[in-house]
C-alpha cells in the first residue's frame, strides 16, 4: 500500500459538498452530503481498501499518532528574551491615543495581578504614548516659554495695558484653529503643536502693528478716539495685506505629496487658520478693546512725528539707525552691489552643499530623532528558525540587561525582518528586535544617535563572541525609526544591469571604492543586499519513465511532495474552530514516533512505492530524480531590471552628508558604462526624498512669491515696489544660509520649510515701510524726508514684531526649556533668517526705494525731454 493512497483515502472521507434543497409536496429538505471529521475516532477508522482476504484496512492500521498539534512555525515572538503572547492595539482615526493607552494599561495591569502567582507578566512595547507625552512636553514647554518672552517684550516695549491688549490675539488665534482643526477632523498631535510654536510670536504682529500706531498717534497729542481711529485706519490696507501674504506663503505647501506632504500637510493648515483668526481680532476686536481699556496716561504728547523715539531704547536705536541709513543712502549704488554679492555667495554655498560638490553645510532630509531602534539579523540561507529564535532571545536580554535608562522594552521575531523603509522580508534565517527607548528624562544617555552608533559597534562584537554557541553567525543592522516621514537609509546605490552577475560585479567596485576613500571609509554598515546562495532540492519527474508506467508526471511529484511534507486532507472540525488537517509520514526525529521507522533525509522517499503491487512494485526512484544545487534566496529588480542595492548609515559628527556621497560616486562611476554595459547607477534612500521633497518645496516657494507679488501689485498700482519689498526674502535666505554656515548646522526639510514661510513674514516689515514712504510722499514731502520719516515711524513696530517672532521661537531653537530634535533646526533657520531679514530691510529698503525713485525720475525727464 502506497502512502499516496493512504493519504487520498483520508481525503476522500473527509469530503463535505452541499447539495442544495430537495423539495418534497409542501416541505423542503436541505441536503448535506458527505462528512467532515469531528472526531479522532473519524479520522482512524476511515477505510483505505479492502485486502486479499476481504478485511477492511483502515487508517489506523497504518498510523504511528493522530492527534492535534501546531503547524511548524514561521513566525516566532519573544519579549525581553521571555516567551509571549502579543496582543496588538491599534486606534482608529478618530480614537485618542492617550486615553486609549491609559485604559488599555488600567485592563492589563488588573490581569497581571490576578495571575501573578501563575508566572504571567505583562510588559508594554512599541508604546506611542511615550514619544507623544515627552512631545507634547517639549513643544508644551516651547510655546509656554515663547509665550511669557513676548508678553514680557511688549510690556517693556509698549507697557502693561498695550502688552495685555496684544496678548490676547495669542490665545484667541491658538483656540480658534484647535477649533477649525477638529471640524475638519484632524486632532492635537506633535505636528499642530510645532504649528502654534512656530506662529506663537508671528500672530501679534498685527496686533503689536496696530497697537503701536495708535500709541504713536496719542504720544502725538491726538485723543483716545481719534487715535484709534486714524491708527487703525492708516494701517488697516498694510496690515491687511501683510496677514495675507504671510498665508500665501504657507498656502503652497500643500502640493507637497508622498509620505513628506502628508506628514507636514497640518503646518500650513494650522498657521492659515491662526493668521486669519489673528488678522480678525486685530481689525475689529482689539481697536474696540483699546478705546475702552487703552493706556490713560500717556508720558509724550508732542505733535512731532518723532516724539515717540525722543528717549529710551528706542531713542538710542533711532540715533544709531539714522546715521548708518543716512550713509547707506548716500551711497546705495555701492550697498546694492555689496548685498547683491552676498546673496549670490549664500545661494552657491546653499547649491554647493545640496548638489554634494562641496559640503559647506551638511544638508540631511530630516533630523535624527528616535524613541524606537531596529536591530535586524540575517544569518545563514538554511538556519533553522528555532536557532534564529535563540539568537534573537539572547540579544534582547543583552540590551535589557543594560537597565531601564537604556531599553524599556525589547520585541523580538524570528522569522522576517522590517528594513528602514518598512518592507518586510521572511526567512526562517531573518530576525528582528524593536525596542523601545525610555523617556526623556529616564534616559541614561545624552545624545541618542551617538548611544546607537556604540551600539552598534557593541552588537557585532556580540556576534563575534557567541556564534560557536549557535552555530552560525548573524549579519547585525542596527537603524532607530525616525519620528519623520520613512526615508530609507542615509546611501542607498542602487546598481541596475542586464544581469545578475553584471549588477554584481558593479556593486563590487562601488564597494571598493567607498571603502577605500578617505571621505566616505567612515561609513556604517556598508554592504549590498545581493542574494545569498541556498541549497535547494530539486525533484523532478522522469517523464520517459513516467509514461513507461502508464503514470502522470504531476501525481509523481505531488506524491514526492506529499512524502515529505504531508498532504493536505482538508478541513477537521474543533469544538471552537475549523483547523487544517495534514496527512504526513512518520519521521524518526518526531516525539510522539515511538516506533524506530520512519524517514530521516529526503533520500529515504526514493525506497517508497507510487504504485504497490505484489510482483514489481513501482518505487519513487523509478520515477524522480532528486538533485541539490545553490540557487538565490531572492531576486530583486528595479524596473524590470536585475538590481544590487548599496546602503551604508552616516556616522554622527562628521560632515559628510548623502548629497556628498552621492557626488563622490557619481564622478568616480561616471563611465561605467564602457566597463560593465547596460549598467546603470541611480541614488534612493535619504538622498532620493531629500531631492523630491526639496523640489515639491522649492516649487511652493516659487509659487509663493508669485502669489505675494501678485497681491501686492494689486495692493501699490505697480510692479516695480513689489520688487523692493520682495528683495526681503533674500535677505532672509542671507540670514538662513549664513546663520547655518557659521554655527555648523544641518540644513533640513524643517529648514526648507522655514525659509518657505520666512517668504510671507520677511516681506511684512518692507510692506509697511514702503507703504508709509508713498504716503508721506504723497503728503508732498521730499523723497529724502519721506524715507526718513518712514523709517523713524516704522522702525519701533518693526522691531518690537520681529523680537516678538523670535522669541516665540527661541526656546526651541536653543531648547529651554527641553529641546526637540526634529524641529530645533526649523526654529533656528527662522529666527536667524528674520533676523537677517529685518536688520537688512531696515538699512538696505531705503537705499532700494530711493535708487528706484532716483531711476524714475531719471527715466521721465528724458520721456519730457524726448516729447
């Protein structure tokens, strides 16, 4: 009797087929034909044949064990190097995050006690409550320390009444935008807390704009009522207009698409919505709240236009202001050259280091920031998963045993791994730990990218010390999961050819060579994920033989199949559920085998008959033939095309960047073509995002300045003053460039989008200048007069904004009280961009707008002259 026949008998007993209903007068019938097994008993007595001797063989004639068992794993989990069941609780859209944790923890820790004393504990990974409780912390304590710095600016400023009356736009803004964010269904996270950060100062600059106008205009000797009146009236366009080009700015960033767009998408929702609800309050709300509560004494009342700067601080910034304008004015031709060459030094040094030529700035997508690590494992093609398990265990007790200021938790998998770009990959041979970080006050270690880079280091040591002990030695990884939009690693070369060989031939001399440059050596964990050879067993039909037998050559090698890893005989039938059941050959390593038969090795199926007769049975080696060869455990393209990828992480503290890299490689491989042809060479990862997500965001900032030069087209009745007021954004650019150039910093996405949004702030304070210089003009002063005047009106509002923005963001770019990472850098191009800014409008939009009047003038007397 052959094992195929067994097996099929155990099948065909096991068939359940509905029949459909049998109708019968007035009654139906349902029909239900066949069985299917429920019961052990079942199972054993299903009838095979019938012998010589007319007795019935049946299946338990014929078996060593039938019973219920697990199916071998593929998969298998640990926690902290301990046995575990994992219960995954994810939220949906609308759910809170924190409330949800809390209960789930309040459950768990109930079933903890009561099954104490049986040994089970209860431990809590891949928490997302941590990272946001120590978000909300930092940026929680950011705004807060942003908010007390401006209130205290504009009391020293403007004093208490003014201050008090400015401050109340902060809040106003702020709840108004919680509340347009929760209509359209999006909630509170880190990226609309950063959002009221970045705008804590910027949404009193209308308010602060128009207070001061007001309090100019009764330091002049006008009357409560008339000054609100005419204040707020002779700075609504301007303010007006301000507001709007500062959302046209952010307005852009909504083409931004992929991973990037979705994870800033809330920045220039929460900004818009805050402006407006600013730009609200200051027009309408505040000139009501200043009538009635406005300051009633005022120190100055002197019809000079000047009387407000006679004394104090702003008396001495005025004297200091007025000579250098009065020198830059007399000299602006010279001023225009010298500005014009350092903005064209700032954009080669900013082009230099994006495109990787020369790396004046260290430019990175987004900025490392971890509450989580991955630490992946591959070992050899044909490890057992049970060995992989082992591996896996040891290291996650190794990290936890480093104590909680180092690790709260550690889960791991043997099975597959997840690389940095959250593609699985399954193997009996691949594994993987997640572990979680503490909080940031429990931490044991300063700077989380340096504490990864020892450990690294440290892991692969622990391989060299241990592999004897399992057998085989893993290849380590080790990456921290961003807070970020997925980029994938700092290099990825991807290595496309005609070939397999010719893709890694390539690979190999890309390898080489940045192993041996002196630049790019310092690379971590530099290597390709080429395919790794795997022994494999073929059996395939002799298909001569097979026809000689009067067989069929897919029930030949479905029965060889079926030998060695059993036959699927349908559903069995539990009290709880439908499980598989598998019909298979005993093997002499199985526990419950206590017979001393069975097969050992795939070889032993080739002594088993396909046929069974009493004369010349038909066995397997009649019929298969069985052969092991070395194949790829994978093969991977790109496009169509055979590809190797090269990945390798950038060390913390050195200057090399992904751009660089990239140009190293692309000059030195420039020709790989006539060596290796049909190969091609392209650049994914961290480099690939940074260049799609620049681009996105350079096409919004281009789209922004048209925007904001269209409105004030419309606003001035000309084209040529929406230039000047425009040149401010260059100033910022000079401010962002040169401030990241001398402090060392990185150039992120968060960076981009500073200089994107710095588009619509910088252009305010050379609005309002511009704007009262036409009037005062119009007023028929002469147009020396007239850009003083202006200046010594604008000079304290512009001030008084742009030290109210700044340190609204202060405390994040120097992190105080707690510093955040991921959005430091943003803060800090922002404040040293209106910085730059600023000082530049004040001194450089003078010269500009006389140069440009001096030119008009020029112009129209040769017109007169022509006619």
């Amino acid at each position: 009797m052959s094992f195929s026949e067994a097996a099929n008998a155990v099948k065909l007993a096991n068939t359940k087929i509905p029949a459909g209903i049998f109708r019968k007068g007035s009654s139906e019938y349902m029909i239900d034909a066949g069985r299917r097994f429920s019961s052990q008993e079942g199972i054993l007595d299903a009838v095979v044949r019938k012998d010589g001797d007319g007795n019935f063989v049946t299946i338990k004639d014929l078996s060593v064990y039938a019973g219920m068992s697990n199916r071998d794993p593929d998969i298998m989990v640990s926690v902290n190097g301990e046995n575990t069941v994992q219960l995954v609780v994810k939220k949906l859209r609308t759910g809170d995050t924190s409330t949800i944790a809390r209960a789930v923890r309040e459950i768990s820790d109930g079933f903890a006690k009561i099954h104490a004393d049986e040994g089970i504990s209860v431990f809590y990974t891949q928490d997302s409550t941590l990272e946001i409780e120590d978000s909300i912390k930092v940026l929680g304590g950011n705004m807060l320390m942003g908010i007390i710095l401006v209130v205290i600016i504009l009391w020293m400023a403007l004093g208490f009444r003014n201050a008090m009356l400015t401050s109340v736009g902060i809040p106003f803004s702020i709840l108004f935008a919680v509340l347009m964010n929760s209509l359209f269904g999006y909630s509170i996270n880190t990226i609309t807390i950063f959002s009221f950060v970045l705008i804590s100062g910027i949404i009193v600059d209308d308010s602060v704009i128009i207070v001061e106008n007001i309090y100019r205009h009764l330091q002049n000797g006008k009357p409560m009522a008339k000054a609100v009146r005419d204040g707020t009236a002779e700075i609504f366009l301007p303010v007006t207009s301000s507001a709007l080009t500062t959302i046209l700015a952010f307005v852009p960033m909504f083409i931004m698409t992929g991973s990037t767009g979705d994870f800033f998408a809330f920045v220039p929702l929460t900004v818009i919505f805050a402006l407006a609800a600013s730009l609200l309050e200051a027009l309408i709300i505040l000139p009501v709240h200043y009538l009635e509560w406005g300051p009633k004494k005022v120190k100055q009342h002197n019809p000079d236009e000047k009387a407000h700067l006679s004394g104090g601080v702003f008396g001495f910034f005025w004297r200091v202001y007025n000579k250098i304008v009065t020198v830059l004015l007399n000299n602006s031709i010279k001023t225009m050259v010298v500005m014009t060459a350092v903005f064209c030094v700032a954009i080669a040094i900013l082009a230099l280091s994006a495109s990787g030529v020369v790396p004046l700035i260290k430019v990175k997508f987004f900025p490392d920031s971890y509450y989580r690590y991955h630490v992946t494992f591959e070992l050899p093609t044909g490890t057992p998963i049970e060995t992989t398990d082992q591996v896996v265990r040891d290291y996650s007790a190794h990290i936890m045993g480093k104590g909680e200021g180092y690790a709260v938790s550690a889960s791991g998998f043997a099975g597959f791994y997840e690389d940095v770009d959250f593609s699985r990959h399954r193997g009996h041979y691949y594994g993987s730990i997640i572990v979680t970080l503490p909080k940031a006050k429990d931490k044991q270690f300063c700077d989380v990218v340096v504490y990864l880079d020892e450990l690294r280091k440290e892991l692969v040591q622990f391989a060299d010390d241990n592999y004897q002990k399992w057998g085989a030695k893993p290849i380590v990884n080790l990456f921290g999961e961003n807070t970020g939009p997925p980029v994938g690693k700092d290099v990825n070369i991807r290595v496309t050819a005609n070939s397999f060989e010719d893709a890694a031939l390539a690979a190999d001399d890309v390898l080489e060579y940045m192993r041996s440059n002196p630049e790019t050596k310092v690379l971590l964990e530099l290597q390709d994920n080429r395919a790794k050879l795997q022994t494999a067993l073929a059996i395939n039909a002799e298909n001569a033989k097979v026809k000689e037998y009067g067989l069929d050559s897919t029930f030949v090698t479905a029965a060889a199949s079926g030998a060695l890893n059993g036959f699927y005989a349908g559903k069995y039938r539990t009290q709880e559920e439908d499980v598989d059941l598998k019909v298979k050959l005993a093997k002499l390593s199985d526990s419950y085998n206590s017979t001393k038969s069975g097969i050992s090795s795939p070889e032993d199926i080739l002594m088993l008959p396909v046929v069974e007769d009493a004369d010349r049975p038909i066995y397997m080696k009649d019929v298969i033939r069985m052969d092991y060869k070395f194949e790829p455990n994978v093969l991977r393209r790109y496009n169509g095309k055979p590809a190797v990828t090269v990945t390798a992480n950038i060390p913390k503290g050195v200057s090399l960047s992904s751009s660089r890299v990239q140009n190293l490689v692309k000059n030195e491989f420039s020709d790989i073509s006539e060596q290796f042809p049909g190969v091609v060479i392209a650049f994914g990862g961290e480099f690939e995002e940074t260049q799609r997500a620049f681009k996105s965001l350079f096409l919004a900032f281009i789209i922004a300045i048209l925007g904001i030069y269209l409105v004030l087209t419309a606003q001035f009745n000309d084209y040529f003053q929406p230039m000047l007021i425009l040149s401010a954004i260059a100033f910022a650019v000079i401010g962002v460039v040169y401030g990241m150039f001398i402090t060392r910093s990185t150039f992120t996405i968060q960076s981009f989008i500073a200089v994107v949004g710095l588009a619509g702030v910088a252009v305010n304070d050379s609005l309002i200048l511009i704007d009262f210089m036409n009037v005062r003009r119009k007023q028929g002063m002469a147009l020396r007069d007239a850009i003083m005047t202006a200046c010594s009106e604008r000079m304290r509002p512009v001030l008084i904004t742009t030290v109210t923005t700044m340190l609204g963001l202060l405390p994040m770019a120097i992190g105080f009280p707690n510093k955040s990472i991921e959005w430091s850098s943003m803060a800090t191009a922002f404040t040293s961009g209106l910085a730059s800014a600023t000082i530049l409008t004040l001194l450089i939009i003078p010269a500009e707008y006389e140069l440009l009047e001096r030119m008009r003038g020029w112009v129209n007397s040769k017109r007169g002259k022509t006619v």
